[in-house]
C-alpha cells in the first residue's frame, strides 16, 4: 500500500503545476502547523524557527521519504520510523548550553 501512495505523489508531481500539489495538502498542512504550534507552547518543539518553517520541512521529509521507498532506497518496512525519527529530531528544541562556570 505505501509504495502505491509513494508512485502516485511521484506520478502527482510530474503532471501537476508548481504548488498544485501543496494546495491539495492545505488541510494536512494546517493540522501539523497546529500540533507544532502546540508543542512550541508546551516547549516540547523548537520555537527558535518559525513554525511554518517547521511544516514546510516535515512536508519536504514526507514526500522525500514517499520518493526514496518508491525508487528502492529505503526499506518500506522502516519508513515510518524512519520518518518518525528525522521529524522529531527536527522538532526537538536545541540543546541549552547552560554548562556552568568555566573550571
């Protein structure tokens, strides 16, 4: 099923005109951009990068993902983790370099 899903965005974004596609994902979009604005409230995601920022890279891992699985690069039974690890190490907020005083 996901190799099914992964061909049609990869057949989608041949036909389609430039931004087509991610108008279709419009709804998608503003689900993420609401959980990521809610973990930035919650200090669970980075809040030094703009969240729409924040969306537009989960989207770009998304479809990159749905092409390396199409083209036999990545394991369909690992997409998923695989995704799931690069998103949240794009989210997670950046380590504080509270490290004391000097020695």
């Amino acid at each position: 099923m996901r190799m099914r899903r992964a061909a049609l965005l990869t057949a989608a974004q041949t036909v389609l005109p430039a931004g087509r596609l991610r108008e279709l994902h419009t709804g998608a979009a503003d689900r993420v951009e609401q959980r990521i604005r809610r973990g930035q409230r919650q200090g669970v995601f980075r809040t030094d990068l703009p969240s729409t920022w924040l969306v537009n890279a989960v989207h770009y891992l998304l479809n990159g993902a749905a092409e390396e699985t199409c083209l036999g690069r990545l394991d369909p039974a690992s997409t998923a983790d695989v995704v799931t690890a690069t998103v949240l190490s794009v989210l997670a907020p950046p380590p504080t370099h509270d490290a004391g005083p000097p020695a």
